[in-house]
C-alpha cells in the first residue's frame, strides 16, 4: 500500500472512523495525484480520490492505490454532498482543518448527516521524516539551484539591476530542469539586503554593495532552497566582521543540529552565539524551517520547534544580521539530519565572495 497506509495507520490511532482531505501537498504525497481541486476519502475499507472532469483522467494513470470518482460540479456543495454519500454508517470523521476554509468546513459538516462527529486533525506530522524517493528529489532539486547560482556568478557586475539578475537566476534555474520556483527569487542589494524578504527592484548594483540571493528549484514537486550573499568590489572591514559573524553561526547551526535536539533548542544555541558578537538584535527571523512538497513544513526550526528532530527531517538553516540603513548577510542551506548529523544537500561554497 505504499504510503496510503500511514492514512489507515492514522484514523486508528486517532480513533476515526473516516477521514476527508482537503491539503493538495498531503494528497500528493499519500497518493501521487499532482492536481488540485480534489478531496481524498479514506474510510478502513477504502480510500477514493474525489474529483472533476479535468483531472479524471489523470488521477487514473497517477494513482494505483486508490479509487477515482468523477463528481459534477452542479452547484458549490457538489463535493462535500460526495464525500457524505460514501460515509455511510460511519460516526466519526477527520478532517484536516488547517487545510480549510471556515465556509468549507461550514459546508462539509451541513452536508454530513447530524450523527456524524467531525474532528479537526494534523497530518502535517505525516511528511516529516523523508523517504529515500523524497530525498533524491530534494537533491536534484538543490543541483539545479546550484548550478544555475553558480552560473549567474560569472555574470554579475556592477550597474546591472536586482531585478535582471533574479530574471537570470530564474531562466537558468528553469533551463537546467526547474518545474518552477520554489518561491519567489529574493535579490536585495546595499542598504535593501537588510531586507530579509527583499523583492527585487529595479535598484542598481553598486560596488561596495553586500547582495543577497535567496532562491529555490523545484524537482517531481519537491523544492530547495538556498541563500548566498555576496560582495561587489573588495571587501572591507565592515563586510568581512558581519558576514564571519553569520558564516560561523551557520557553521555552528550546521554542527548542533543532531537528532534529538528541538528546533528550539536549536534556535536558540545560534541565537545566543549571535547575541553574543553583539549582533543579536539583528537576527530578527527564526534559524530555519522544513522543506519539502512544502517550502515551508514542519519541522519547526525556532521559538516554537518543540519537537525532537529525527533522522530524515530535511530544514534550513540559515542566520542572517541585518542592520537597517547599512545592509545585511543571510547564509543558507537546505540540509537532512543523519544520525552523524546534519548533511547540506547544497553544495555551494560559503567563504565570503568577492566579485570584482
């Protein structure tokens, strides 16, 4: 059964009956279905793919363990009243809130039958740990990043634009293989690279300017994601104090992250290492988070991180200073924990460059 039986795994252990899932990556993950629009029923008898005309036929050379049922979008309800007429004697159903609308939700429970208990529940959990499938598509993923970065690299000078350089990144991201990008490419320049989700503008690069890069690929839906930053022209005293200061917070993210530790736990080691070369007022993010289906995903690498970290949990790590007015340094990579530790799916190198 692959991975459609962590469902049935988990309407028992949570004591459910049936289950109705709304989250597309969740689908995608349990079923290999691509589309979107669609519910995924699972009861401890079946599990069917609920869908419209426009992906019928492709739920049914995608999916090999589940059934596929066409449904006619004849009014707004039409597939929450299909989901009820497969329930059947059924009392208590899941149902991945987090994935719904409040008019959604509103609209499933008036269609289900007033005996039926419905319960909100995470399947977040359920794509935590990667498999060994999961994990090449993550590195293909992380290679195609890295090789378009390391294409654009040779290319950039002073006087071009944020916005031509994430135009470059992107096209050479999409001709290596990208099905997309992972989000939307940040490049942020001179006094704006303290900007850590800096959109591109039409700002001109200019030497003497720190330039951050954040970006990720896509492959078989799963993403990457990277950040580099570098300098234009020589570096100064400046530049060199702020980017060793996040290089060896990166470097001691990199050695901490074990498993075992919280994302918590691990926040917070960095952060104090960054409070402690005075800068910690400027790390105004959290040190990471999962990558997956999702690019962002459990598990949570910050203050709210309660979870113990496992092997197989793939996240970022990536601290960053930014001081307003100045500039700013991110330094990221997507890594997967090990039970030696953590290993970086990128392969770019992190000593301060120099582009002159």
């Amino acid at each position: 059964m692959e991975r459609i039986g962590k469902i049935f795994k988990f309407m028992k252990e949570h004591g459910l009956e049936c289950i109705a899932i709304k989250d597309i990556y969740t689908i995608r993950y349990l079923t290999g279905f691509t589309g979107d629009s669609s519910i995924l029923y699972a009861d401890d008898r079946v599990a069917v793919l609920i869908t419209d005309g426009r992906y019928t036929e492709q739920a049914r050379s995608e999916l090999k363990y589940c059934r596929v049922m066409e449904y006619k979008a004849e009014h707004s309800n039409s597939i929450w009243e299909t989901v009820a007429g497969l329930v059947g004697t059924n009392r208590k159903m899941g149902f991945d809130g987090e994935a719904y609308s409040y008019d959604d939700a509103k609209a499933l429970q008036m269609s289900l039958p007033e005996t039926i208990e419905l319960v909100s529940v995470s399947l977040r959990s359920l794509r935590s740990v990667k498999d060994e499938r999961e994990l090449e598509c993550l590195w293909q993923a992380s290679k195609i990043a890295d090789g378009a970065f390391e294409r654009l690299l040779k290319e950039i000078k002073a006087g071009m634009t944020e916005k031509e350089l994430a135009a470059r990144l992107e096209y050479y991201m999409r001709s290596l293989g990208s099905e997309g990008v992972s989000f939307d490419t940040i490049v942020a320049s001179g006094h704006r690279s303290a900007l850590p989700h800096g959109a591109p503008t039409d700002k001109v690069i200019e030497v003497g300017d720190f330039v951050t890069f954040d970006f990720g690929a896509m492959y078989n839906g799963y993403h990457s994601d990277t950040t580099r930053t570098v300098v234009m022209g020589m570096a100064n005293s400046w530049h060199r104090e702020i980017y060793t200061v996040v290089q060896e917070a990166q470097y001691r993210g990199m050695k901490a992250a074990k498993p075992g530790i919280t994302g918590k736990e691990l926040d917070a080691e960095i952060r104090g290492y960054i409070e402690s070369r005075g800068y910690g007022k400027y790390f105004n993010h959290g040190l990471g988070h999962g990558v997956g289906l999702e690019i962002h995903e459990l598990p949570n690498i910050n203050s709210r991180g309660d979870i113990p970290l496992e092997e197989g949990m793939v996240f970022s790590i990536e601290p960053g200073v930014y001081i307003q007015g100045r500039g700013g340094v991110r330094i990221e990579d997507t890594v997967v924990l090990t039970r030696e530790g953590a290993h970086s799916l990128t392969t770019l190198k992190k000593i301060l460059t120099e582009i002159v």
